[in-house]
C-alpha cells in the first residue's frame, strides 16, 4: 500500500491525530511544517520599598540567558545584598527551581518575599516571568 493512502487511513481510523498525519506526509515529502516560535520571555527580578514606585533593583533578562548565566555561577557562591541595613542572601532562593519553572511554561509570579525592617517600609522582592 502506498505509504501517503496508509498515513491518511491512519488518520481516518483515529489511529493518530490530523497533526502527527501531518507532520508524516511532510516528512515522507522531504518537508516539515515550521514549528511554532515559543514567545521570547523574559525573568524579572524586583526588589522594591513598598512606599516608592522606582525599583531599587530591576533586572530582566531573556529567559535563555537567565538559564546560559546560571551554568557559569558557582553553586556554592553567595550572594548577599544590603538593602539599607537588610541583609538578605540571594542564594537562599533556588533559582534552578525557578528557571525550570519558567522552561516547563509557568508565566506570572514565582517568587515573593517581604522582608520587614524596623521603623521603616518592607522591602519586597519579587522574581517573575513574562
């Protein structure tokens, strides 16, 4: 039997779906459908005091850089900021949880923390995906 009949009596059968006949009758053809293009995203990282509105620390970086940048970090570094006298040590967060949340197609919020300090505003620091 021809192989293109046999692919479309598969798909006719229910056997396999209308894509995998597709993507079947393209590779017998010597052409695939273009796949789609996941959305180029970005990982935010926030640290804010709750009472302003500009960031005392805003980065963003392409989601594939994020993943590059964290295999050229040693695991054991620490890396630790002063917020006006709010130690907080940014290893504490596990950022390979994060990135593989970002890669399995989380979008949104993944990480909140409010650190409160004495007679002044919370700092917050929030990691998310668009």
């Amino acid at each position: 039997m021809d192989e293109k009949k046999k692919i479309l009596e598969m798909v006719g059968n229910n056997n396999i779906s209308v894509e995998e006949g597709t993507r079947l009758l393209a590779a017998l053809n010597g052409s695939f459908p273009k796949q789609e293009q996941s959305p180029k995203r970005k990982i935010h990282l926030e640290v804010k005091r709750n009472n302003c509105e500009k960031p005392l620390l805003n980065l963003a970086l392409p989601l594939k850089l994020a993943k590059l940048t964290m295999n050229f970090i040693p695991k054991h570094t620490q890396f630790k900021a002063n917020l006006q006298n709010t130690d907080f040590d940014f290893s504490s967060i596990d950022w390979q949880e994060i990135l593989a949340m970002a890669a399995d197609g989380e979008v949104g919020e993944l990480f909140f923390l409010e650190l409160d300090e004495a007679d002044k505003e919370p700092i917050t620091i929030r990691v998310y995906i668009d």
